[in-house]
C-alpha cells in the first residue's frame, strides 16, 4: 500500500527518490528512479530532520513542518510524518519546490495511514 503512494512521487518532474524512513534512520519503503544510495539517504535524513526540530525546539520556533535542503544539483525535501517516521524526497534542479511540496501536503495523510 506505501510502494504506490512513493511511486506517485516520480511522476512529478525532477524527482528520483521519495523515501520513508523510521527515526532510527532505517529505510521503511522507497521508490527510487535513477542511481540514489537510499541508505546513506535514510541515516542522514533522520540526523538532520531531528537535529532541525531540536533547534527549533530550543529557539521556541515550534514543530518542524517541512525542511528543504537547497543543493547545487537539487533539493532535498524533508518531513516528519509520525513520531516515528519520515519522509525524503530527491529531486534534481529540473524540479519545480512548490510542486512537490503541494503534492507532499496533498499525499501526507494518506501515506501516513499507510505506514
């Protein structure tokens, strides 16, 4: 029931991975198009997006919604689904944000009743 709803994701120009990960930093389900070490992906996804929502905690900023990492050759996005889950979406610099974020709000509920 995940696998489908990830697969949505590469539907949308640019993006080549849609990732859940658990806050262990293990990867839950993926769907990848392309070459993404989706491993390496989950650990560093699951640092980062708990490392955001501790500073945001402690500046007094509260929860984290989404995270966006800009890179030279695309953005990674980053959200928190559950306590114990997340979601990675890769992308390339084709890719339009607003589009994926927009799909990622619209998507969110459903695949979190997925998990």
């Amino acid at each position: 029931m995940l696998k489908p709803l990830l697969d949505e994701f590469l539907r949308v120009e640019g993006v080549s991975a849609a990732v859940v990960v658990g806050r262990d930093g293990f990867v839950i389900e993926s769907a990848v198009s392309g070459k993404v070490d989706i491993e390496a992906l989950g650990a560093m996804a699951s640092t980062g997006l708990g490392t955001s929502e501790a500073m945001g905690n402690t500046l007094g900023k509260g929860e984290l919604s989404q995270m966006l990492v800009e890179l030279e050759k695309g953005p990674i996005i980053l959200a928190p689904l559950s306590a114990d889950e997340l979601i990675a979406l890769v992308a390339d610099t084709t890719a339009n944000i607003g589009r994926i974020r927009y799909e990622l709000k619209k998507n969110k509920e459903r695949i979190v009743a997925a998990l």
